[in-house]
C-alpha cells in the first residue's frame, strides 16, 4: 500500500494506482475525456486531468501516472484550472458549435466537462467547418470526424474489448483524426457495427443511424399496417431514457406508449426467441445424433456474425443456420402473420426496437427476405426510441400497464433472458433436456452460464446424449479468445454462444447512455426476475403461441416452412 497526499487529504491505495483512481477513492472527481475505468489501457490523451504534483516541474496527466509514498497532490490549484480550461477552450475551438442540434446534446462529455472546468469565452481562432467530414456508408453508424476529440476511447475499446482493432489515430495537431485503417469508409471496412464505439464516445463524432423519420413517415402512411417487436433488453434499460433506475422492468409501460406512437400492432421479439431456442436446440441435437459440424455456435449477434465472417471464415459451419429472432419475427410477421390477419404482405411494415446498432445492417442484409419481401423495415434502438416518444410529448413514467396484442406477443422467460450473456444458451439447454428426457430439469436456473466472466463453461447430462458440455462468451475480444481454442483444438464444446456486445444485448450499442458493467448487471437482473417470477412458463416449447403456430402453418421444427422462413447463410469477407 502507498500512503499520499491529494487536496491536503491522506489517501492509502495499492501500488500501481494512478492519480485518478487514487483521487476517486477519496471522493474527489478529477474530469477526463479520455480514460475509462473498465477499460485496461488508458491512452492519456486528452490531457484534461491534468494535476500539481510536489516536485514536479510540469503538470501530469493523472489518468496515466502511478502514485508514491509520500507524493503531494494539488487537483484544484490556480495552476490546474487555468491549464484544464486551456485544454477544453483548444478542443472547443476545433469542434462545431451545433450542440443544440447534435444528438449526443444533454450527453456529450466535452461540453460537461467545459462546464466543469468553468470554460465561459474561446480565446482562440474557431476551426471552419464549411467542409463536413461525414461518413455515412454504414447501415449502422455515422462518423463525424469534425467532432472528434482524438481522445483515442474508440481506438482502445475496438482493439482490447473488441478485438477487431479497426480504428487508429491518423496525422498530427489539427490535421490529427481517427479512422479505419486506409482511411477506409465503415461499409469498406470489417467494422461490425457492434457500436461499442458509440457507446464509449464522448462527444458526437460516432452516433447511430438515427431512423426515427424513416418509422414516423411510415406511421403516418394510411396504406402501411405498421407492426413493433422489442428485444427483450429494451424492456431492462428503456426506462433510463427517463431517469429510471438502471435496470427497471418497463414492459407495461413500453408497450403503452408504442400504441400511443401510432403502431397497429405491438408484438414481441420474444416470441421468436422462443421459436429461435426450439428450432436452434433441434439443430443441434440432429447435429449431436448425425455427426454434424460441432461445436454448434449461436446466430442471434449480427455483430458477432460479421466479425466471424471477416476474421474467422474457416468456422463459418459451425454456425447455427438460424436466422436472429429479429429476423425470424419479420419473415413471419409478412407470412403467419399477414395470413391470419387478412392483410397483404406487401402493406406489412416491420420495425424492431434492438439494444444493438448491427440489427440495423442485420436488417439491411441482401439474403433477409425469405417471404419475398424485406424481414425487417427499419431498426430504431433504445436510444432512438426514448427520442421518439419525448418528441411524442408522452409522459412516460406515468403510463399504465399494457399487454401485448396476439398472435405475436406471448413469451416465456427463457426468451427473456436472450438479453443477458448466457442467456440463450440456458434458454437452449432447458428445452434441450425436455426434448430429449421427457422431462422439466430439476432447477431451471443455469447459473454457470451467468454473470459478467468473459467467458464462461458448464457441462450438464443431457438423458442418452451424455455430457454435454458448454461455453459462453460476450465481447468480441473474449469470442476471439474463445475461437483461438476452438481452432487448435484445445477446447471442445456441444455448444458455444457469443454476443457481440459485453454483457450480451443489456450493453448493446444502442442503450442509454452512460453504461458500465454495474449497469450492464443491473439490466440482466431485471430480465431474470422476468424470467423467474413473471413469467408463466420458462421454458420455449411450453409457449402455447409457439405450439399454434407450428400446429397451424410451420408443421413441424427444420421442416421445409422453416427452412425456408427461419433459417439462412452466412458469407466469407475479406479483412
């Protein structure tokens, strides 16, 4: 233990502490544009956390330098607080002034720490941004490179929790910027839109696709039947839109509020999770029975489609051929749907509300209108729906509960926890054991597959099947990790679920913001207390509209309805 000094109080914290994390412990907010504390590597380069420290001829970065015994801190002298106000008038000065119009406006870390700081004039010549450096080729996100603070947070959550390493710091001073490498544009590149670089931005320089007109325009279309579907992470994190506690369940409220936006029909993802789990645990004991490709991996992460297609397209069959239930709910919504309800399909309109900015390319891809028609017409995530119903004029936490409309709404809690790492896997092995024992496990709650380890294993016996061994992984980073075992043939699985995003879908790149694993714990709490205490059945196949809808139109699971509806192919792509 190292005993200093910060602010005339004496502070005791492990060697190897930097300033920052010292200053914290001590209840002292230091302000930082660039460090993160979930994240290792902390680039120091912001310089806003600057600190006085005895006997040092410059002022430090605090963020990136290690306390001492005895070592003499000053966070708050005239000469800190002119240099952090010099830093912030720097950054201001190369940033546009459209604050009131940017979607990160009431987020955006700069203009809170200018306000922290206490910035009041710029001294300095303002940048011209007549030229926008705007690029907009993605589904999925937008880069807005005259907002960038070169705070390199993208750069470090890519590379160390991601894994892909796309971005990385280009040029010098004001010519200085961030990019894919080559300057690529994102739609040319192996981003996989995961969107984490979004959550972890500062300011506005990386923002989703905001859709929100593309739904209102079709919301006021008289000849459109305008369906929702809500993943079940919306339902654990929506209401922090609202200044709701992290990790309220809001499923009533939600609901009520898409009938007051307009929508004909408020349905669920989560009853194509449930269909998901009944065709994907079929598959993988025809797969386990016939000597299929093994270990069989999930489907449902876009984002972790896109990263296997580009960095591992040797492992491509081991791919569930599921489609995400996303997916799965708009080739039905323009089929079953559109059957039992009279209306043609080509006057259906899908849109999802998705935890994650992939679901948007998820959506846009080539081969995802198995019906003849698109699955899916536009993807709005949490944070775009929260904006909508604001703009709606919606009091939204004092709405009433509301249920969901049939044939598409009903769902059991293992579909629930789809929005929680290990979810999907505990959800399979449930209904896995039933189909192939006959009987309910004795505890439904798989808790090893549980919780925010980056990976994570359990092995469980399955009646004639035997062990069945499992692993789960969340975070491209920790599926990179996960993979690299597979390949050399160190690790064998039954069975292998990755989520793109850590945390799964509850820390998607589409979730209110702030978000932190206290957070991402919180949201997956509330989906298993759906699960546990809400729900009346917690397995899939009890689902009672599942069981009509292969009674009355898919016959039977892997049948030739859904093969051709529910399952689909994946693509090698360059790297």
């Amino acid at each position: 233990m190292v005993t200093l000094t910060i602010d005339n109080c004496k502070v005791q914290v492990p060697d190897g502490t930097t300033i920052l994390e010292a200053a914290r412990t001590a209840g002292i907010r230091i302000p930082t544009l660039c460090a993160l504390p979930e994240l290792n590597h902390t680039p120091g380069a912001c310089r806003v956390c600057v600190v006085e420290v005895d006997r040092s001829r410059t002022l430090v970065a605090s963020c990136v330098y290690p306390v001492a015994e005895g070592m003499k801190v000053k966070t708050n002298s005239e000469r800190v607080r002119r240099a952090r106000r010099s830093v912030v008038e720097f950054l201001l000065s190369d940033h546009p002034a459209d604050c009131n119009i940017c979607q990160k406006h009431e987020h955006c870390e700069l203009q809170a720490v200018a306000e922290l700081v206490g910035v009041r004039t710029i001294r300095v010549p303002r940048t011209d941004f007549t030229t926008h450096r705007i690029d907009d080729s993605s589904p999925s996100l937008i880069r807005d490179a005259s907002k960038c603070i070169n705070c390199l947070r993208c750069v470090a959550v890519c590379a160390e929790v991601q894994g892909v390493s796309l971005l990385t710091p280009e040029g010098r001073g004001f010519e200085s910027k961030v990019v894919p490498a080559m300057s690529a544009k994102l739609a040319d590149s192996a981003c996989t839109y995961c969107g984490q670089c979004a959550v972890v931005c500062p300011t506005g320089a990386i923002i989703e696709r905001d859709d929100v007109d593309k739904v209102l325009a079709a919301l006021e279309d008289p000849s459109k039947h305008v369906v929702v579907q809500e993943a079940p992470a919306i339902r654990a994190a929506l209401g922090e839109e609202f200044d709701m506690p992290p990790g309220t369940l809001v499923t009533g409220k939600m609901i009520a509020a898409l009938r007051r936006l307009g929508f004909d029909k408020v349905f669920d993802t989560n009853f194509a999770a449930d269909l998901t789990i009944i065709e994907e645990g079929n598959e993988l004991l025809k797969r386990v029975k016939t000597g299929g490709k093994l270990p069989m991996i999930t489907s449902c992460s876009p984002g972790w489609i896109k990263f296997i297609e580009h960095f591992y397209p040797e492992l491509l069959s081991h791919l569930s051929t599921c489609k995400s239930p996303q997916q799965m709910f708009g080739a039905l919504a323009k089929t079953y749907y559109a059957q039992s309800a009279g209306i043609d399909p080509k006057d259906i309109y899908v849109a999802s509300i998705m935890p994650c900015t992939a679901k948007k390319y998820e959506a846009s891809r080539p081969e995802m209108c198995s019906s003849g028609y698109r699955d899916v017409d536009a993807v709005l995530t949490t944070r775009e729906l929260g904006r909508m119903i604001r703009q709606a004029g919606i009091d939204f936490v004092n709405l009433p509960d509301e249920t969901y409309d049939a044939p598409m709404g009903q769902y059991t809690g293992a579909a629930t926890i789809f929005g929680a790492t290990g979810g999907v896997m505990e959800a399979a092995l449930r209904t896995v054991y039933a189909v192939v024992t006959g009987k309910t496990m004795p505890n439904l709650d798989i808790t090893p597959v549980r919780g925010l380890s980056g990976v994570k294993e359990a092995a469980m016996v399955v009646g004639d099947l035997g062990e069945v061994r499992v692993a789960v992984a969340h975070g491209l980073g920790n599926a990179k990790k996960l993979l690299d075992r597979v390949v050399d043939g160190s690790a064998t699985y039954h069975f292998i679920e990755i989520m793109a995003c850590p945390g799964g879908c509850v820390g998607g790149g589409g979730q209110p913001l702030p978000v932190s694993n206290e957070k991402r714990a919180l949201r997956a709490q509330a989906l298993y207390l759906d699960d546990g205490e809400v729900q009346q059945f917690r397995q899939s196949h009890e689902n009672p509209a599942i069981k009509l809808l292969y009674e009355t139109f898919l016959k039977e699971p892997l049948g030739e309805m859904p093969h051709k509806l529910l399952h689909t192919h994946y693509v090698k792509r360059g790297v």
